[in-house]
C-alpha cells in the first residue's frame, strides 16, 4: 500500500477543514471570525504541508477573504502592497547586483583568511563571514556560496557523495585533516557536521540583524505600523537586531563547540585553500566597486532618514530610499562596455514568493483584527495560567520554535505576531516585546533539513545525517531561545524604551 505524500494529504485537507469549521461553526465567536478561522485552517494547512507551492497558497486570502466576507477585496489586495513588501523588493534587487558581481564570494574569503586554521577558528570564521552575508542577502544565497567553500576545506581528505562538486588546484592541498574521525563516522565527521551546520544555522541567526535580513523582521515592521501606529525603520530595527545577531551567532558557534568538540590537524603547507581561493580571483572590478558604493549609499540612507532625511522629506520612508537603490542598480554600469549592475534576465531570479507570502501575511493579520479573532485567540492564551511578560516570552518562543521547524518562518511570523499584539493588549505587556520574540524565534528553526533552505543546502552537502542535525539542533534551539528571551526582556527595553 502506497503512502501518500505530505502535500498529498494536505490538498484534500486543507478544504476540509474550511468546510468544517464553517459548517459547524465555533461557539461564542461571530460569523466572520469563523471564516476567519476556516480560511486560516485553509491556509496554514497547505503552508504546512506544501499541497501546492508556497507562493500559490499564499494567494489563497484574495480569493477567501471576499467570498466568506472575511475581508472585502480592497482590505486583502492592498496588504500585498504595503511598504514593507517594497522594502524587501529593493533590497532583494540590491542583493542580487552584489551576487551578480561576486562581491559577496570576496567578501566571505576575506574574513575566512582572517581566523586561522584551528578548528574553532575556522568555524567562527565561516559562521561569521555567513551572518554578515545574511544580513543583506537572502540565507539561501548566501548558504549557497558558503558551502562549496566549507567543502572545498573538507572534501580533500573526505570523500563526500551528493554534495556540490569543487575543484581545488593539485599543489594547494587540504586545508585539514580531521583528528577525530574514524572510518566508520565518515562522512559525518564532527569537524564537518560542525561546519556546515554552522554555515546553516549563522545563516539563519544573521539574518535578524538587519530589517531586510529576514521576512519575519519585515512582518515586525509592517504590523507595528498597522496596529500600534509605530514605524520600525532599519536603523531602529539594527540598533536592536545586530547586537542579538552578534550575540546569537556567537552562542550557537559555542553550543557546537560543546557539542560536538570538532577538532584538526593542520597539514603544514595546506593551511591556505581560502588565501589561494581569494588569490585566484581577479582583482575587484568596476562592476564589485560600485555596487559596493551603491549598497553603501542606500545603507547609508537607511541610517540617516530619521534625523537627516525625514525633516526635509517626511514622506520618504526605508521602502523609497530601497526602491530607488534597486532602480538605481539597472543604471550604473559595470564598465565601459554597455552592461549594469543589473539587468531584467537576471532580476528575474528575485524571490517573487517571498514577496507573495508577506502579502499574504499581512492580509491575515487584517483579517484578524477586522473580525477580532486575534482577540480571541489571546484571551485563549490567557486563559493558559501563564502570568508575566517573561512567562509569555518563554511560551511564544517555545510555541513559535516548535512550528518554524516544520513550516515557513514567514508564514510562523504572519500568523503568531498579530496574536502576539492581543496578547500584549490583554495581559498588560509591552506589544513590541512579544512582537520581537515572535519575529526572532520564526528565524531560528535548526532542527530539520526541512525547516529553512540553509538546512537544507548543508543536508544535501554529505556530511551529516537527520539525527545528527535533529540531536545538534535542539541543544541550538534551547540556546536561542535564551539569547531570544534575554534580548527582548533585556536588551530591547534600553534601544526601544
């Protein structure tokens, strides 16, 4: 007997539970909310189980919304265009010049050849060079450069099936040699198990250190505005973020330290894979040095709007100045030759679904306080017995931890952060705090190959198995999850006040 597929199952019932939940409705809540409740059964039951791409789900609110009276067209259409969206649309643009021009790959070389060859020196040093990627590319893009550079320390000594193909020069070498492995282990060896989930999980953790490093963040943002009436702008949202970033990469390469106590040999003469790696490529080119300033101008912008650009202009916001840097990479030119930092053919690579899953995100949350379900769902959580700002913390966190690992940390975020605003409202605790817990737990799913494309990108590399990234992951949970409470009890209070 054949059993059927995750997303197999999950077509079927997703409908079903719309239908069911209309049918029979939901004591003590209002028709709307029970539409409300039946399209998000829909909804986050083919997020969950991928019934059909993510982004075609992510559709799914223009189509119910209306038809259940949920939300009228204009409410749930105009939630795909909020400034949020066009944030990270600029920003995405803006990465893809920099990966166009192979800025990114310099950049990551220059801080591996920074650390040495130790064993918990190179893995600072990928992890590092990986968090600060993340901040400004996506996590995917930047795993994927990361990890045939991991494997190219790796694979000399090792022999690793189905993982990316690198060619490394005869006279160079390996870079290690592993000290701890037996035969039997390999390939997932500590060292290499150590590595590659660091370059997944930094990636991950990086990405909450700026607005445009993470759609969770994004969902922040966007939600604050809508229901608090207050503007996260990028250098809010750094001035907290990056310092929990820098934190949080540094707590989870401590927890693989511990861990899995990798170890190396240094072969001598083999130590300089990277250094070689960096000689071999061409010195920077126009293309890398003005997207470098471009990326450096919008940054700059980002940082300056509040006291610098807002007086004069007050109708600009991060979006404006991120368009604008985006539109701005289809016309500098790499070079004398009539070519652009970016054009149409490769913007097409730009993660359209990220955007539509925000969207949808955000027309849930209006869905949900139109009908007052995220009222009710607080009172619910109320009703839980946990008292405290830090007692909600903690079950947010644990809650939002739990579901990132088996689905979309967006889709995590867009149901969980209006929640979290009712929540706030009815326990009398500070709305932004949970808001952050939700916004920086949806980031750290570290469990299941499943869970983020990183995770998945390191999974296919060779050098570990299921158990192990299942075994390394929760203790990484369990250390995020106090970096994440310590952050936003301790640390955000004194940025945001």
């Amino acid at each position: 007997m054949r059993i059927p597929s995750r997303s197999g199952v999950g077509r079927p019932l997703g409908p079903s539970a719309f239908a069911v939940v209309l049918y029979v409705g939901i004591p003590g809540l209002a028709s709307d909310a029970v539409a409300a409740v039946a399209c998000t059964a829909w909804i986050v039951t083919w997020w969950m189980t991928e019934a059909v791409p993510i982004p075609v789900t992510s559709l799914l609110p223009v189509v119910l919304f209306p038809t259940t009276g949920t939300l009228d067209a204009a409410g749930t259409t105009t939630a795909y265009g909020d400034p949020i969206v066009f944030l990270l649309l600029g920003g995405f643009l803006l990465a893809l010049a920099v990966e166009r021009t192979g800025l990114h790959e310099r950049i990551s070389l220059l801080v591996i050849t920074r650390v040495g060859v130790s064993a918990p020196g190179l893995l600072f040093g990928f992890m590092a060079a990986t968090a600060l990627l993340s901040m400004w590319i996506s996590n995917t893009a930047t795993a994927m450069l990361m990890v045939p550079i991991a494997v190219a320390v790796l694979s000399q000594t090792h022999t690793v099936t189905g993982g990316p193909q690198v060619s490394v020069p005869d006279d160079v070498g390996d870079i290690v040699r592993d000290a701890d492995a037996d035969p039997p282990a390999l390939p997932a060896t500590r060292f290499g198990v150590a590595l590659m989930l660091g370059i997944a999980y930094a990636a991950s953790v990086g990405g909450v250190g700026t607005l445009i490093g993470s759609p969770p963040n994004a969902v922040l943002a966007g939600v604050a505005e809508s229901r608090l009436g207050v503007e996260v702008g990028f250098l809010e949202w750094m001035r907290f973020g990056l310092p929990v970033a820098a934190v949080g990469t540094l707590a989870v390469w401590a927890t693989l330290i511990v861990v899995l106590r990798p170890s190396v040999d240094v072969v001598p003469g083999r130590e300089r894979v990277a250094a070689h790696k960096l000689s071999e490529l061409a010195p920077a080119s126009t293309g890398e040095r003005r997207v470098a300033a471009l990326f450096g101008l919008v940054a700059v912008g980002w940082l300056t709007r509040p006291f610098l650009i807002a007086p004069v202009l007050p109708a600009v916001t991060d979006a404006t100045i991120a368009v604008a840097g985006g539109i701005a990479a289809f016309l500098v030119p790499t070079g004398p030759r009539r070519e652009f930092l970016l054009d149409w053919e490769y913007a097409l690579r730009l993660p359209w679904g990220v955007l539509l899953l925000l969207g949808a995100g955000f027309a849930l949350a209006r869905a949900f306080q139109r009908t007052g379900l995220d009222g009710r769902a607080a009172d619910l959580i109320a009703g839980a017995g946990v008292s405290g700002g830090l007692g909600l913390v903690v079950l947010l966190a644990v809650t939002v931890v739990l579901l990132t690992n088996v689905t979309s940390n967006t889709a995590t975020a867009s149901v969980f952060t209006p929640i979290a605003v009712a929540v706030a409202g009815s326990a009398g605790a500070p709305p932004l705090t949970l808001m952050a817990t939700v916004a920086l737990t949806a980031s750290f799913a570290f469990v299941l190959p499943v869970a983020t494309a990183p995770n998945a990108i390191v999974f296919g590399s060779g050098y570990l198995t299921i158990p192990e990234m299942a075994r390394v992951g929760a203790a990484v949970s369990v250390v995020g999850i106090a970096v994440i409470v310590a952050g936003v009890v301790w640390w955000l209070p004194i940025v945001w006040g």
